[in-house]
C-alpha cells in the first residue's frame, strides 16, 4: 500500500474512532473490554506510578540496547551477515505506544500465559513480564538467534523469577512443532516473527486449540506485504474467531469459546 492510501485510510479510522470505541464498549465480553481498555490506556499519557516505573525500566533496557555495539551473527537463518545490537534493536523492536498496548492487557489478565513468537532483544517481552509480576504465569517466547536469545534472558531474570519465562533458540521450523505439544494453555499469543503468509496461517491454526476459554492473539505487520494481508483476511474470517480489530500496524483477534453473539470486526487507530 503506497503512503497516500496508508495516510487516508488511517485518516478515516481516526474520524470514526469514537464510534467504533462505543460499539466495543457496548458488547459484554470480557476479553474483548480487556483489549478495549489496554487501547484506551496505552493511548494516554496519564498512567498510575506503578505502571511509570514499569515502562521506565523497560525504556532504559532500550537505551541501554541502542548504545550497544555488540555484532550479531545471522548463520542460523544460514546468511553470511551481521549486524549490530543497536541497529536490531532500532529496526525491530516494537515502539512504545504498542509496547505499553500489551503491557495493559497482559496486566488486566489473571495468572496469564503468553506465547511470543519473536523475541528479538526482548523489548516487547520485557513489557509483558513488568505486567507479570507477582502473578502465577508463563511467558514463552521462540527466537532464532542464540545471542539474541541470551541477551533477552539475562534481561528478563532481571524482572521475574527464570520459573516464569521460557525462551525457546532455534528455527520454528523446528522449534514450533515442540512448542505446541507443550501442555500449557495461553491468555495471549503475540505473533511477531516470519511475516510471512504460510507460517502467520499455520501457526494461528495450530495455536487455535491452545488456548484457554479466551484469548487475545495480536498479529504484528498485517499490511506489511500482500501475503501478510491475505492472512490477516483469513484469520478474521475463521470460524472460531468472535472479535477482530484492525489497527494497521497490527491485527487483534479475540477467540472466546463461551461467546454466541455473531462475528464482529473493528477498525481503530492506535499509533503510526
Ligand atoms: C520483529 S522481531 C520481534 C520483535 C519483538 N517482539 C519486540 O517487539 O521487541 C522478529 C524476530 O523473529 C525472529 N525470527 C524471524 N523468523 C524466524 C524463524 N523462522 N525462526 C526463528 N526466529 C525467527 C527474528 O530473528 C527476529 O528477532
């Protein structure tokens, strides 16, 4: 999509975003007001002490990673390459506003499990483990890279105890078939590694029966290509899924067993 369309459709989601706020507001799901509530939270700057020093903690990891000149080899995704620390951290870290998005949700959930599907350098996990704290939960989260994988760590012992968190190295070619036999059941599953169009399918179709009564499942870069649009397409129309709502940038699906009202999908606008 060129920057003109992005601009005006994202335009037009802000215009009708009271709107479309009201409607969500009016259905009586649980999970559903959970993503509603995050959203509003994650959208103003006025935020308890608690949740300021949460997100403090978190940036200074970032600053920290965004000074760091470490080199980062990329032979397991079998590339003669590297990069450095810092520019990973630039390119693929999520920004703020989203972090602060699953934070709250994450936050508002009981004794939550949550499946990360792109780890990185751990700056989305770190939000997510902040709202974990003092909670019976489990955090997995599956990267390719080995170093990656113990920067990530040593950041995340630095908030919850290693009982609480799992990062899983290796390919998810190999490492996803492992993860799902896993008995566990998730609250949320954040999709953010191999924007491709298969995998995004093939993991939200094996990940379906994996979940507990509801769950959340965030899909970042839903418009990055056209395959990844295909999926997001897909994904809404599944037959399991209750709620959907398109924030550009990333897709939300809300699966709730218990749930009889009729399928409804939503557009909003959370950041660029
Ligand atoms: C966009 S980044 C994740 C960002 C992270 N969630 C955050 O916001 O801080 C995606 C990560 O997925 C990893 N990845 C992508 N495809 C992979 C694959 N097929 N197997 C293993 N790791 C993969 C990449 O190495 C990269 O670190």
């Amino acid at each position: 999509m060129n920057k003109l369309k992005k601009h005006k459709l994202i335009l037009s989601r802000r215009l009708n975003q009271n709107e479309e706020l009201k409607k969500i507001a009016s259905i009586e799901n649980k999970t559903l007001q959970n993503v509603l509530n995050a959203f509003k939270l994650a959208k103003t700057n006025t935020h308890k002490k608690e949740d300021i020093i949460a997100f403090n903690n978190c940036e200074t990891y970032r600053d920290k990673l965004l000074i760091d000149a470490t080199e980062i080899t990329y032979e397991i995704f079998s590339l003669d390459e590297t990069a450095l620390v810092q520019d990973i951290c630039r390119k693929a870290a999520s920004k703020e506003k989203w972090c602060r998005f699953l934070y709250y949700m994450v936050k508002n959930t009981e004794n939550p499990n949550i499946l990360e599907i792109g780890t990185n350098l751990g700056i989305s996990g770190s939000y997510m483990l902040e709202a974990m704290k003092g909670k019976n939960g489990k955090f997995i989260t599956m990267e390719g890279l080995p170093q990656l994988c113990s920067i990530s760590a040593a950041q995340f012992s630095t908030i919850v105890s290693p009982s609480n968190f799992e990062v899983v190295q290796g390919l998810y070619d190999d490492t996803f078939p492992k993860v799902i036999e896993k008995d566990i059941t998730y609250d949320l599953i954040f999709i953010d590694g191999n924007h491709k169009k298969e995998p995004t399918r093939d993991y939200f179709n094996a990940l379906k029966s994996k979940i507990k009564q509801s769950a959340i499942f965030v899909f970042d870069d839903i418009y990055w290509s056209d395959g990844m649009k295909e999926t997001w397409e897909i994904i809404k129309k599944d037959s399991n899924v209750n709620f959907s709502m398109d924030m550009y940038e990333q897709g939300i699906v809300v699966i709730d067993k218990n749930e009889s009202l009729p399928k409804k999908h939503f557009n909003l606008h959370l950041s660029y």
